[in-house]
C-alpha cells in the first residue's frame, strides 16, 4: 500500500479531505478524483480503478448521519500495487471507515496524523504475522490440486500433492527461523534463511507469499538506514530550532513522522507529527502576531 486518502461530499461534489501517502505519487488523486467518483455511481460500495503508475486505487463509498443526524457522504481509498489483492483491504477500508464519523470532526493536521496512524496500523498488520503465513498453506495446495484434477492435469495435481507433504512444515520452519533471527537482530543470517523460504514457495507457485516474504525481509534490512535518516532528520531540526526557523524544523520533523511509518513504530509517528504540528502553531502565532509594543 502506497498511501490512504479520503473523499467527502459537499454541494460543489467530491472534495478531498484528508490524504497520506508513504510512497509513490500523492497527485494521483487529484488526477484520478472524477474517476474514482464515477466508479461509484450507483451506490457501488467498492470499486478498483487503475493508475498511469501501474498501481490501483480501491475504495469503498460510505454513508453516515454525524452527531447531528446530517446525512455524510465519502469515499475512502488506498493505493495499491498489482501484486497486492484488494480482498486484503476490505476488512481494512470497512475499518478506516468506521473511524470516519469522528475524523471529521477534526483540523487538517489531526486528519493526516490520524490517516498517518491507521496506514502504519495496516502496515504492521501486514509485517507482523509472517510466521503464520504457512498456517493454512497445505489446505490451500490440495484445493489448488482438485482444480488441477478437473481440468485434466493429472501429472500436475500429483506433483503438487506430493510437494504438499513435505512443503508447508518446511516453509513454516524457515519463517519461524527468520522471524527469529529478526528478533535477535541477526539480519544478514535472516536474509539467507528468508531467500531459502522465497524459492520454497516460488516452487509451490506461491508467488504472493514470496512476495510478501521479500517485502518484509527488505523492510527490515532497510530499518538501520531508516533509522538513521531519522536520526539525521531530528538533529537538522533541533538545529533549525535553535537557528528560530520553526517553519523548517516543522517540515522536518513531518519528515521525521514518515520515516516511522516505514518502522511500523505509531508511537514515533505520533511524537514527531505533535512537534512538527506545535511548531507550526508557533510559527503561525509569530507571523500573525499583533502587539502594542
């Protein structure tokens, strides 16, 4: 996933109201709105458009009364890559939606940082149950073998089922393996363990799963030098504060706030929005002030 946004319904049409994006083009929306609107004529819940990007935008249209029983209307969507299954974010854009009613009622700073916060949340929904991606793993071959039965291809489901003995437990050890040395910080050993699970389960056509096991593996390999733009983002700003630019040093601790979404880590997400969003207030305070003296 590549960013959230969220459309709301006035009486000129669709108007953006909040938006987040890690990764990617945050202008999509704005070149896409009038599609992305289309797409849900008729009361459509969900729709799926693509992009120029090669990426798509799933949304799903949701209607409320607010606290006072006024009727609301808006589309909340993401932006997903080809290799993502939009069956994956229902659940999750049933769930943003749910926070809508009282998003709304805040400022367009609290509407990104609460955007902000439900990206990471799904980011590390997504990371953290790597271990028991292999659960279900066997069920999943042997229904894969029954279609394979009724189109014919006997030689086929036989191969497959006979990987299907041996393939799932193997596959799980080696996440329960890499899991672990993640968790001991042993990432070159957790990279060649997790390159050992990928070809497992390329060889059992599980490509969405090895994609999966490549994108976590990559996240965390990427964590130290994440961490240590962050490092570099902090210290720029204290020094932007201590030079009184707090419009700079607003910036970059929003920059900072992104990085940590790359972390998963909501609580450094939310510390640095609060500071870019008080210096902001401070610097606004300085450019609007009206003094006798």
């Amino acid at each position: 996933m590549n960013g959230i946004f969220i459309l709301l319904w006035t009486d000129d049409g669709y108007v953006v109201k909040g938006k987040f994006w890690q990764q990617g083009d945050v202008s999509v929306i704005d070149n896409l709105l009038m599609r992305i609107t289309l797409s849900h004529e008729s009361k459509k819940e969900f729709s799926k458009i693509p992009t120029q990007n090669d990426t798509f935008i799933y949304s799903r249209l949701y209607e409320f009364r607010d606290s006072s029983r006024v009727s609301q209307k808006v589309i909340v969507g993401v932006e997903i890559t080809k290799d993502e299954s939009q069956d994956d974010y229902k659940k999750f854009l049933i769930d943003a939606c749910s926070k809508v009613p009282e998003l709304l009622t805040k400022d367009e700073g609290e509407i990104e940082q609460l955007l902000m916060a439900i990206f990471a949340s799904q980011s590390a929904s997504q990371s953290a149950p790597t271990e028991e991606a292999g659960k279900d793993l066997l069920t999943k071959l042997k229904e894969r073998a029954k279609d394979l039965i009724k189109n014919g291809e006997i030689d086929e489901a036989n191969d497959l089922l006979e990987k299907a003995k041996t393939a799932p437990g193997a596959l799980q050890k080696l996440m329960d393996k890499g899991a672990k040395l993640i968790k001991q910080k042993k990432i070159e050993e957790a990279q060649k363990v997790y390159a050992d699970a990928i070809d497992l389960a390329l060889s059992i056509q599980e490509g969405d799963l090895a994609a999966k096991l490549q994108d976590d593996i990559t996240r965390v390999s990427e964590r130290p030098k994440i961490i240590e733009r962050i490092m570099d983002i902090e210290e720029n700003a204290r020094k932007a504060i201590r030079e009184e630019d707090m419009k700079n040093a607003a910036d970059l601790y929003k920059d900072a706030a992104t990085e940590a979404v790359k972390l998963n880590d909501v609580d450094a997400m939310n510390e640095f929005t609060k500071k870019s969003q008080a210096l902001i207030e401070f610097y606004t305070a300085g450019q609007k002030k009206k003094r006798s003296f």
